[in-house]
C-alpha cells in the first residue's frame, strides 16, 4: 500500500495494497501527551476496521485481512490509543472498553507495516488517523515508530507509495527524511499517479570509527574508493581526491570487465594497499583468474588473466597472506574488533539493481550489523552521501550479498595500519 494520508477523509482511491491519508496539521505537529503506541492485538479488530471505513472512502482493507496482518509474522500493526476519558481526550467514547479492560482511551490510528522475509526493505502498507484525532502530531509518530520497528527487524530501508496529489503527505515524508524513488503512472482507481518514496535507516545511534567517506566519482572505481577510505584512516596525511582515485583505480585494476572500463580485483587491491603503506591479507573463495565468467572476448580474458598473474606474483613477493576459501562472517567480525577495515565484494544488484561486482568497505559492527561504506551514491534515485556513509547491514543481509556470480565468489581485503 501506500503511505499515509492521515485522517481527513479527501478523495481517495487505491490500486490493489496501495493507500495512504494524511493531513496538514498532522505533518507539523508532536503527538500530544498521553497518547499511546503499541502493536495491535487481535481485540483491536473491530476498531481498526472502524477507523478504516471512517478515513478511506475506496478499496478499504476488509476485515479478514486485518485478521490476517495482525497474525501473521512478516506484518506489524501498530495502533494508537488516546488518553483515558473523553474530557481529557477531547474525543468522543474514551473510558474502558470493558470491564476487564485496562483504563485507556479509543484507538484513533494505525500503522501496517510489512516486513516480508529474505529482503532487506520494509514497505509501510497503509497508514490512518481519524479526523476527530487530527493536529496532534500522531501521522508523524506513527511515521516515526514504524521507522523504529523496521530497523528493529533488520531492514536497512522503509518504502511507501503516496498519491502525487496528496501534497500533505508528501512533505511528511521530505521532512522526516524520505527520497523520491519512482513513479507509478496510472496507479489508483482513479488513474492518479502514485509517487514512491525510500529511506534508509540506521537506528538511533549510528556508528563512526573514524572512516572518512568518499564518493566514487567515476562507475567503476569502487574498489579504489575502498582502499582511500582505509588509508583516510591509517595513513597520516592522506588525502582523498579524484586524481588518486584514478591512480589507485588504474594500479588495481584487471583492465576488462564485462564491457568498458576496468574494475579492481581482490589481489591488485591488496597489492595497491601495501605499495600504500598498509597492511593487507586476501581471501577469495575460488583459485586462479576471476571474473572471466562474464567475458566472452577471448582476447580480452587473456588480458584479464596476464594482469591478474601479475598481481598474483607481486602479492607473493610481498608476503601477502592469501586464504582460498569463504571468509565467514564471524572472520569479518574479529577482523573489524581488531581494528581492521575489510574491502568486500558484494554483489551490487543487491544494493542498486545492476547486476555487476561491487566493492563496499565494512569498517563497523554495533552487534547486529555490518556497518559499511558504500562509495556508490545513486544520484538518479536520491540519494545523497547520507544514504551510502556508514550503512548498517543485518548480519543475514550482509552475509547473503557478499558473494557475485554464478559460482558465488566471495573475496574481500582485510586491511590494516602496517606496523613500523
């Protein structure tokens, strides 16, 4: 579904699981005192449906489905109760729902939010607040607490659909940090066009190591953006610029990839690391050329092959140690405790939908998340360096998307200050 529209009822119509209602008053407000939110229990089926049938005029989620969001494990609905009794509430039926019911007032929103298995998003299905409820701030609340929930179950990012038109809406999500991703042309019954927004979590408390952040200026010179990220950190002095991005991109490079330029494979980033100064340590999962899979130019494998044998001897001459397996998730955490920075290949139609290698450095770990620098900012979609700087991957994530190919390669460059 959609984001939210909170309550004023304006025209809405909604195509298949798209919603959303919210108002003015709503995005520029705190919630109220005494307000509460919780997650939904099946006793909450009955108001939820009245506040769905109360705020959207069409394609209203029925009550079976609601059933179905509050049981089932990759849904959360959250809920809004007032304050307990209507002159404290200002809102008409507050006071016990039962005898046996705690003191609380009426459910006046929800939140649904899905949170599907095997994906790193989250998608905000359907939002309300009854309009007897509106200007407290609760559309932001719940925008908020949906957020927190999200990153509570390991989603790097939250997603949402809102009708172009609702303009209310729209400038909720700018302020609360969400991007314009997409349009859905022809979207609700009515033909109105829907706008898809992102936002990247990362908790309340993010982590900084001390990495500087660097963005690749260039499509294929994310490894050598990697190695200065590291040497920002453990060189005194170095600096982080194009033109040794392009030098460092050029001495790591394989020469071909599958067309164009170039990118950097596991031994002629380490290589470039240690001509750097610092100290580095391969493992790659596969022996011998890599990357050859993916080029059907004969004459540019041989090419591929010769420069990686190069860096092949050179990483030998320099006493590069060199593991030929998987490294596992637990070897990358040791190696982040000790204080090193790991330049990992992922693959990056994990990150931004294309299908080509992709080098991160993951240089943080706050107990549930690899916490990565990604030198790629999508530009076209967004983002900006808050998007791409000290990213938290769930370790499950993270794990799933360090591998490229058919055969699965995994690689990556441990990294350290280099002893005197």
């Amino acid at each position: 579904m959609t984001t939210p529209m909170l309550h004023q009822p304006l025209p809405v119509s909604r195509r298949k699981d798209v919603r959303s209602r919210t108002s003015s008053r709503d995005s520029v407000t705190e919630p109220q005192t005494g307000f509460a939110i919780r997650v939904a229990r099946p006793s909450d089926l009955e108001p939820l449906v009245a506040i769905e049938n109360a705020v959207f005029d069409a394609d209203r989620i029925s009550r079976r489905s609601f059933r179905n969001l509050i049981g089932s494990p990759s849904a959360l609905v959250l809920v809004v109760e007032a304050p307990a009794g209507p002159a404290e509430a200002g809102l008409p039926g507050a006071g016990r729902s039962s005898d046996k019911a705690p003191l609380c007032g009426p459910i006046v929103a929800y939140a649904a939010l899905l949170v599907r298995r095997g994906t790193g998003l989250a998608r905000l299905y359907s939002i309300a607040v009854v309009s007897e409820a509106a200007g407290r701030g609760i559309g932001r609340a719940l925008l908020r607490a949906a957020e927190a929930a999200a990153f509570a179950r390991d989603r790097i990012a939250l997603r949402l659909e809102v009708r172009a038109d609702n303009a209310a809406a729209i400038a909720l999500y700018r302020a609360e940090g969400f991007r314009p991703i997409g349009t859905y042309l022809d979207y609700y019954a009515d033909h109105e066009t829907a706008l898809r927004f992102e936002k990247t979590l990362r908790g309340e408390h993010a982590i900084d190591t001390g990495v500087p952040y660097y963005e690749q200026t260039t499509d294929f010179t994310c490894g050598a953006c990697c190695l200065m990220m590291a040497m920002g950190r453990d060189i005194p002095g170095f600096v982080l610029e194009p033109v040794t991005e392009i030098r460092l991109w050029r001495e790591a490079t394989t020469i071909f990839m599958m067309s164009g330029p170039g990118g950097c494979e596991p031994y002629g980033l380490a290589v470039a690391a240690h001509e750097a100064g610092l100290h580095a340590e391969i493992h790659v999962s596969e022996p011998g050329d890599l990357f050859l899979e993916g080029v059907r130019n004969p004459e540019k494998q041989v090419v591929m092959g010769l420069a990686q044998e190069d860096f092949r001897r050179r990483a030998e001459r320099y006493e590069i140690a060199v593991t030929i397996r998987r490294f596992t998730l637990d070897e990358l955490r040791a190696a982040i405790a000790g204080g090193k920075t790991a330049v990992v290949l992922i693959s990056g139609y994990h990150m931004f939908g294309k299908k080509v290698p992709h080098w991160v450095l993951a240089h943080g770990d706050d107990g549930r998340h690899i916490v990565i620098h990604d030198p790629w900012v999508a530009d076209e979609r967004g983002e900006t360096v808050a998007d791409a700087a000290n990213l938290p991957i769930p370790y499950e994530t993270f794990d799933r998307i360090a591998r490229f190919g058919k055969v699965g390669l995994r690689a990556a460059v441990f990294l350290s200050r280099r002893e005197a």
